[in-house]
C-alpha cells in the first residue's frame, strides 16, 4: 500500500504539515485549486508573534500566551496555545534558517515591532509581506521535495468531498479537475484540511476569492463538527473597495501609525483617549468597535463617510519604506494618494475566521478518523479574538502538529483493505450532483444570490448582532438556499468552466453562512469579537463553551463543550 | 444626462481547440473600479453589447492586491495584473486577451506552469537539513536583508517573459524572474553554500545566455524588482564559476 | 508531445552557453578591434596627402608578417562564425518593440536588423575591395583611386552609408551588451553611464568613418585617377 497523506490546500498550514510529512517518510499529495504559491497566505501583511525576547523587555512564550487567551477573552482551549506559544521562537528561527527575508537590526539580528493586544516587541517581520514571504519559503522547501518526487502537486484541482467507508473513516478525498472537469477520487491513509477561511460568505472581505469555505463546509455537511463558527474577526483597517476590502496592516499601527477622526476642526485620537495603555494597539474587536461607534454613533466619519483617518504622514518616509513599503504601495495603486504625505482613510472589514472544523487538543484529528484539519480552517487558537500576527505562526504550528499527527495515525490504525465500491460510490454521488446543475432550467444568476449572501451577512454578522436581526437572517439564508435549487449556469459546457465551479461553492457557502449566524443567535453574550449589545458582558456561566455544530437534513444542531481553562484562570477582559 | 459607461472588449476563446473570438461588453461605471470588478459585473449580467447572452468570462484571480500574480492579462495592449488596473486610468474601449506566451486554457486563463517548472530547475531554494529545532539562522546584514528583500517579492505572474523577445517556443529560455531568483538565493548565506548547482543551472540549455538584454522585464515588473540587475550580476556569476571550473578549481 | 518538441529545443541549445558567450566576445575581440583598426587605417585619408598617406597604410598592412594567417584568423574565421551565429541566434527572437517601444527594445530589434545589414555589407565590401578589380597588397597605392571609383557611383555611396553607420551602431551596442551580459557593470548607475560611453564611441567612430567615405567623394580636390 502506497505511504500517502493528501493535504488539501496549500497555504502556510498545508505546505508545513506536506514538509513534515515528507520528512516523516511520507509522501504527499497535494491538492489546491489555485498553484500553492498564489495561495491566501501571502496576503498576510505585518508578520508573526514569537516571543524570542531580543529587545531585553523580558517577553517570554508565558506572557505571549497570556495575552493570546486573554485576547481570545478565554474561550481558546489552553494546552494546543500553550503549546504554540512554546514553539513559535523556534518556528521564528526555522524560517530564518528557510532564507526568509525579516527586517534586521544593526548587528544582523532579527528585527521585532509591537502588534496589537500586546505590550511587547514580539512581532518578527519582512517589510510588509509577512505573509508572502513566509509562504514562499515554505513554497520553494515544498518544491524541492516535490523535484525529489516525494510531493505530488495537484494545482487547479476543487475538493468537493472526503471519500468515507462504511465505518465513517477517511480513506481519500473526491476531487475535481478545475480545467478538464474531470471527477476523480483519490486514496490516501490520512488526510489532511488546510483550506483557510471563509470570507467569500461576506461578499466583500481581506480574504481572497479562493477563501470560500467551501471545502470546510462540504466535510461539515459529511459529518465533522464545525466549531465556534459564530466568531469572525473584523479587522478595523482596510481600504474599501468594490471587489475588495484591502487589508491595511496592524503593523501601521505598530510603527506608530495613529487613528483618528476630525472633531471640531481638530484631529481627535479617540482610541489613545480611550484606551490610554495599549492606545492605537488596543485588540482588533475593541479597535473596530470603537470605529463604529466613532462613524455610526456620532457621526464623525470622515466626511460624513465610512471612514476614518490611519495616519502615518509624522513618520519618516525612508523609515516607513523600509518596514511599510508593501501596504503603502497597496495604498498607492489603489486609492492614488501617497499615504506618506496623506492620512490613508480606512474601514473596519471581516477579515479572519476564529472557528472552524473542530479539531482535538493533541493532534489536530478532526472528528472523522482519518481527517486532519490545521491553519484557519480549524479553530483552535485564537478563542473569541485572533491577535495581530498570531495567525502565521498557528497555521505553521497547526500545520506541524497535523503532518506528524496523520503520520502517526497512518502507521497506527488498522489497515483494512478498502473496497474500490467506496470509492466509485463517492464519486458516482459528485457527478450526480454535478449533473444536476447541468440539467437544471431555473433562472436564478449564482453571482446575484452571492452578492445577496454577502450583503446579510455584512450587515447582520459581523462587528454588531441583534438576535432579531440574525433571525431575519437566517430566513434570508433558507430563502437564498431555496433560491440556489432554482439556479441556471449561463454556462453549460464542460471545460474550464468557472460559473460551475463558483455555482458548486456557492451552495456549500450558504450551509456553513447558517452555522454562523444561528452560532451567533444563541450566544446571548458578548466575547471578543461577537458583541451582542442586548447582551453587552461576557456570561461565563452559560457561554464559556464551544460552539459545536452538527450538520442535520434540517439545519444546524448545535452543542456546547467545556473550555479547557487550566493554566490561566479567566478574568475579566478591560484594555 | 446619459449613465456613464464601460466598454470592456475581450478575446475569448472557449478551449484551447477552438479558435479565438471578440466579445464587446458595456457595463455601467461606478468610481474607483478595475477590470476585475468589471468582469465581475459582466459574470452578473452576461450579455454582450449587441444584447447576445454568453458565458462568463473565464479568467484566474486570487487575493486582488497584487500579491497573488494570478490575474496577469494584456490590458489596453499591455501585460499586468487586472485587480491594480484601475479603470479611471485605462483608454476605452478597454481590450482585454489572455498572456500570449503560455497554453491558453479558457478565455484570459493561460497555464503558466512553465514558470514553476524553470523554478525547479535552478533549485530555487535554501537546502536546510530539516525542520527540527537548529537554532537560529545566519546573521544577516540590513544591507544584504535590503538588497534581497526587493527580490523575493516575485509574485511569478510573468509578465517579464510575456514582454521578453526572447522568452518563446524557439528557445528553452527560463526568463528574468528565475535568474532573479536564483541571485536572491546566492545571497543568502546558506544558499550561497550551493551557489554552483544555481549558476550551472543558469549555464544549461535555456539558461542565461538566451537573455539578449532587451530589458523589457524591468520595465513591466509590477513588484519593480531589478531584474535587469540581476541578470548582470548573474551574467558575472556564471562567468566567473564555469571559468574555474573549466581550470579545476 | 510537449515534452518531445522541449527536448529537441534543448537539444538544439547544447553548450549554448559557451556559444553565446564566445559570440559575444567575437563581436568586441578581434572583430571590433579590427573595426577600430580599419576605421583608424581609412582615417589617413583626413590628412593633407590621402592618396599618398593611403596608399602607405595599405602597403603597412599587406607588410605585415603572416598577414594571410592573421587575415584569415583574426578576421575570416570569427566574423563567419559571429556573423552565422548571430543569424541563428535572430531567428530565435520574436521583436515586440512595436508593441512595446522602450528604448531598449528598440535597441535590441535593431541590434538584430543592423547585424544582418552588417553582414551583407561586409561580405559585398569584402568581395568587391578585397578580392576583386585590382588586386590591394600588389598595388597599395591604387587602393585610394579604387575606393574612389567606386564610390563615385551614388547608390554605392549611400550603401557605405548606410554600411558605416549601422556598423557603428552594431559594436557601440554590442559594446554595451558585452558589460551588461558579462556583468562588468551590475549597478542601473554604473549600466546608464556606460550607455552614455557607448554612444560616445558610436558618435566617434561614425563620425570618423562617415568623414573618411566623404574623402572619396571629394573629386574636385582629388580627381579619379
């Protein structure tokens, strides 16, 4: 039997879980519906947290984890971020030794800058292209494995379900060429989920057009338990835009960038006002928030406007070159205003999805034997609220706990011969769905009923909820699941076709858009970044839980889980 | 006052069996738009100017702030990235058509796996000797750090090689993003402890001598990466290294 | 399929390095040099006695020991090769500079259009002052009365013309190429000064053998004789 593990996506998560698979004896199968180097993580600006302490501020991975569960307000289990905060100083100097090129200092060490949630020089970064550069490390290490045949590369490749036996274990996946529209399943002894986040659920987001969901939610609606998917982070700056809300970096605000709004005639800083310790560095939840107050409550976005000033023109501009230079030409090329001369006007937009497929403390195994899951499209890390620059470093560690932790399963669980029926019958089960949009007559357009997703979701789910709001919503989502039924491809040919495809996610986009929003409806709370006003405090009483749902022919089930709290003692969250 | 239009002219064509086609589209404007919002309108409504339906427009897209190098197309005559094509700035009608150097797929979609594969070749990597813990990595100088940041920025869109005379089916030609690349890793400390492996790649049949200087790549870089730099400095490298080698040394 | 049309591509490019490389090289050493050589030699007609300063640089010239091997190793042999090499190495090219008009593309399109001009032009120049009508190393102080026939004809004069400049133009941009490709000047700085240098060289050179040619044509100072 063939020693494989396929790992589906290729982003941080999924090419360091492929790299440590390989280095286990493994070889890997990859599957990505865009080349791996295009993936979403290169998107990541600011850079990743690791407490190596070079700035003689006493940093520590204790304190890095403190601030993480404390910035999650307590709903993260503790021992997997325990354990991450341990391991980012050596992930840090890993990918040192990878050739990424971080930002030094003086004497050719690593540079590090201050991110939100934290007091801490912790944050190690490559200009502004954290993310990319970060990637294409891992990327060109992947490549090298792959020319020494111990990774295969299935590019352009769409996961549309895992194939399961009789007994409900993973023993493959089912997948569809993205040119040749050909079905194929494809046997593995493990296989591993790294397809990232959702964002596509919110029409508009930071995230990618690739970052659908889709991949999650068709395994969700297999059987796996999604968990905490009610928690979505809006990340207080982004440049808006009409296909995009471009993400404009922490890291602004770490190099000393300051929001404000005009009042009176005169700028008014209202997050150093209000948050006089963390100031401009207060977490993303409290810091969107207080923007939407500032816009919506008074009245004082910038002309009358959704927006707000991020200002970085009191910097020096060499300075800003050289640790901003990425997001400052963002900034240029899409808006036309040089951000070194003029305050950039941004705009809080969804931006990282906290939940995520349920996963288990010790080895990332989702509840499908068989079936990993590591990087954002699992919910481990970051409880109710991910920190600035923590995502790289849990998709990375996610991503190593998963590739030995398949390994290992792959060598352990009982080897019964799989019959080929499993796998034909999968397969037969996609092409009939396939076949249906082919003959199906109705005359609804796919992209209007997106377009109609992401604007409910925009307006209900994200920064603020009111349980009647969500409740509408939830109707909107049955009506626009009614309406997908009725769906017509302009398109019906079988090459290449890309109204197929997005038609294809769209109806796993609308079954994981439930989950969030009836996650939200029950969490009578307020906790990182879901904040209810009719229920402005945290209730550790009755929500100190996850979330977990359960995919029924009806809905959502949800049911709750203990948080583990061991180590750190929840107490409340005041910035 | 008549509505503000977009006249967006696409060359299409539906497999790589079949032959090209134009199709005209006008769509209404709204500030601030690019070309993909604009393909994304017409996914919307499909219908061509003459009130014909069609299909979507096939074309590759991924993060859309120009750091994925997935939407590379010919805008207005020219390779670049669609979502940083602002339509403010274009000429109208707006013609869009498919990079011309790579297998066409669908529509504006082309298959640049070419690119990936010349990465392989010039063993475009720092061998480490695994992922457990070894402790930090080389120091590095600011100055290094800041000539070689600028390198790794390649989002491998291929733009240099669409506007590369030399980059075609006659030759094997790797192009500027790989020979750039291959300096970047001749920097690095560790990398440069395989520098030899990278030069004699550069020295192969579609290596570096296939390069006629035309500089049309660092004119079209969207990362503004220095490629014709790098290929002087490589130029000089793989010189120095097949001289002595050819002396033994 | 692919893969086989790839491997014959890559087969027809073995040791295209070295190649490459020794084209380049062909272009600045011998074969510029001698273009220095010949210009400086054409220049004895700027004096006060062309006919007689001619006549001598010639009889110099033909004096010189081995002048057939030097000839036809200096000269001959790498400007086949060059001149071959570089027919070859045109047609692998696909010139976009319609399309994409910077001035180095332009420069590169007209580096392979003058190469091909250059070449016709040396391979007549060669045939018809060299190896036919009267023979130059018997009778070097024929040598400015022939020059001076021939270029009496106007379609010939404007062929040296035209010769001379694109000739020029070939080595001051190959010149160029050579401290590129060869990475004598990495740094943009030090690359744009040297183009300034190289166009200097190109003035220069043109200017000298553009002033030689009008010599020849001066026939009320010098009557054909």
């Amino acid at each position: 039997m063939a020693k494989n593990i396929i790992i589906v996506g290729g982003g941080l998560a999924g090419l360091s879980a492929a790299i440590k698979v390989v280095e286990k004896g493994y070889s890997v199968d990859l599957f990505s519906v865009v080349p791996v180097k295009r993936s979403h993580s290169v998107c990541a600006q600011g850079g990743i947290n690791a407490a190596k302490n070079l700035k003689g501020e006493g940093d520590s991975p204790a304190i890095h984890f403190d601030d993480t569960i404390y910035g999650g307000d307590f709903l993260a289990n503790q021992g997997p971020v325990k354990r991450m905060c341990e391991a980012a100083p050596a992930i840090i100097d890993l990918l040192d030794r990878m050739g990424v090129q971080f930002n030094r200092t003086a004497e050719g060490l690593l540079d590090f800058r201050r991110f939100g949630g934290t007091l801490y020089h912790r944050t190690a970064f490559a200009g502004a292209t954290t993310g990319q550069q970060l990637l294409y490390a891992l990327d060109e290490q992947v490549r090298r494995f792959e020319a020494e045949g111990k990774v295969r590369k299935f590019e352009h490749w769409e996961f549309l379900s895992a194939v399961l036996d009789d007994a409900g274990v993973c023993r493959g996946i089912c997948a569809m060429d993205l040119q040749s529209m050909e079905v194929r399943t494809f046997a593995a002894e493990a296989v591993i989920i790294a397809t990232g986040g959702n964002g596509a659920i919110f029409g508009r987001s930071t995230n990618s057009i690739a970052c659908t969901g889709s991949a999650q939610s068709a395994l969700y609606q297999q059987g796996a338990i999604y968990a905490n998917g009610e928690f979505i982070q809006v990340h207080p700056t982004a440049i808006p835009g009409e296909d995009k809300l471009r993400l404009m970096s922490e890291s602004a605000r770490g190099e000393g960038g300051r929001v404000w709004v005009p009042r009176d005639g005169k700028p008014w800083y209202f997050l150093e006002e209000w948050y006089p310790k963390y100031g401009n560095l207060v977490p993303r939840d409290v810091a969107t928030r207080a923007i939407h107050k500032v816009v919506f409550e008074m009245g004082l976005g910038v002309e009358g406007q959704q927006a707000v000033y991020l200002d970085l023109t009191h910097i020096d501009a060499h300075e800003l070159d050289v640790k901003l230079g990425g997001i400052l030409e963002i900034y240029e090329k899409f808006v036309g205003d040089d951000p070194r001369k003029v305050p950039m006007r941004v705009f809080p937009a969804m931006h990282y999805t906290m939940g995520g497929l349920w996963v288990d403390d010790e080895h990332q195994a989702t509840n499908i034997p068989g079936l990993f899951a590591a990087g954002e499209c699992e919910y481990q890390y970051h409880g109710a609220n991910r920190l600035g620059a923590n995502s790289l470093v849990s998709c990375i560690f996610g991503g190593f706990v998963a590739g030995p932790s398949a390994v290992e399963y792959a060598k352990t669980a009982a080897k019964a011969e799989v019959p080929e029926q499993v796998f034909t019958a999968e397969k037969a089960r996609q092409e009939a769905i396939n076949q249906q949009f082919y003959s199906n007559e109705g005359s609804e357009n796919p992209f209007v009923i997106w377009k109609e997703l992401g604007n409910t979701m925009t307006a209900n789910c994200t920064v603020t909820r009111y349980n009647n709001r969500l409740q509408e919503t939830d109707a909107k989502l049955q009506e626009l699941g009614e309406r997908y039924r009725r769906v017509n491809l302009s398109d019906k040919t079988r090459w290449a076709n890309q109204a197929f495809f997005f038609t294809r996610q769209l109806g796993n986009m609308l079954v994981l858009a439930r989950v969030i929003c009836l996650g939200a409806l029950a969490r009578n709370e307020s906790r990182g970044a879901h904040y209810k006003p009719d229920f402005p405090e945290r209730d550790d009483a009755n929500f100190l839980k996850t979330t977990m749902a359960k995919h029924t022919a009806s809905g959502p089930k949800l049911e709750y889980a203990a948080v583990d709290t061991s180590y750190i003692k929840p107490r409340p969250r005041k910035y | 006052m008549a509505e503000k239009t977009v006249q967006i002219r696409i060359k299409r064509q539906a497999s790589p069996q079949e032959g090209p086609r134009w199709e005209e589209f006008e769509i209404p404007y709204r500030p601030g738009m690019n070309v993909i919002v604009a393909l994304r309108d017409i996914a919307e409504r499909p219908v061509t100017v003459e009130g014909k339906s069609t299909s979507i427009v096939s074309y590759d897209a991924n993060c859309l702030e120009e750091i994925c190098g997935a939407c590379a197309m010919i805008i207005n005559g020219r390779p670049r990235q669609a979502c940083t094509a602002l339509i403010d700035k274009l000429e109208q009608p707006i013609t869009l058509e498919p990079l011309s150097k790579f297998p066409i797929v669908r529509d504006l979609q082309v298959n640049r796996q070419r690119l990936f594969e010349d990465l392989k070749k010039v063993k475009a990597w720092i061998p480490i000797d695994g992922t457990y813990d070894l402790g930090p990595g080389p120091r590095e100088s600011p100055e290094v750090q800041q000539e070689a940041y600028p390198l790794s920025n390649c989002i491998s869109c291929g733009n240099c090689l669409e506007v590369c005379p030399q980059y075609n089916d006659h030759t094997t030609f790797v192009g500027a993003a790989v020979i750039s690349q291959v300096r970047l890793f001749n920097l690095h400390p560790t990398g440069r402890m395989n520098e030899g492996e990278r030069l004699e790649a550069l020295a192969a049949p579609g290596g570096i001598q296939d390069c006629s200087y035309a500089q049309n790549c660092v004119k079209i870089c969207p990362k503004g990466i220095p490629l014709t730099e790098s290929i002087a400095a490589m130029g000089r490298a793989v010189i120095k290294h097949t001289v002595k080698k050819a002396l033994g040394k | 399929m692919a893969t086989a049309t790839a491997e014959t591509r890559a087969a027809s490019h073995s040791h295209s390095f070295f190649w490459r490389r020794l084209h380049s090289i062909t272009g600045v050493l011998p074969l510029g040099a001698f273009l220095i050589e010949h210009f400086a030699s054409n220049a004895a007609v700027l004096s006060r006695h062309p006919r007689q300063n001619y006549g001598e640089q010639v009889k110099f010239l033909n004096g010189l020991p081995f002048v057939l091997a030097l000839e036809i190793l200096c000269i001959y042999v790498p400007l086949a090769f060059h001149g071959l090499y570089g027919l070859w190495i045109t047609k692998q090219s696909e010139p976009n500079a319609l399309r994409f008009s910077w001035w180095g593309n332009w420069a590169y399109t007209w580096q392979r259009i003058s190469g091909i001009i250059v070449l016709a032009f040396i391979l007549w120049h060669t045939w018809t002052a060299r190896f036919s009508g009267v023979s130059l190393p018997d009778h070097p102080f024929q040598s400015f009365a022939k020059m001076q026939a021939m270029m009496a004809n106007n379609w010939i004069f404007a062929w040296f013309i035209i010769g001379i400049t694109t000739v020029c133009y070939h080595f001051a941009y190959g010149l160029f190429l050579f401290v590129a490709k060869w990475g004598i000047a990495i740094g943009n700085t030090a690359r744009r000064y040297w183009t300034y240098a190289c166009w200097i060289i190109f003035l220069v050179l043109a200017y000298a053998g553009l002033a030689s040619a009008l010599v020849f044509r001066n026939h009320w100072i010098y009557p054909i004789r």
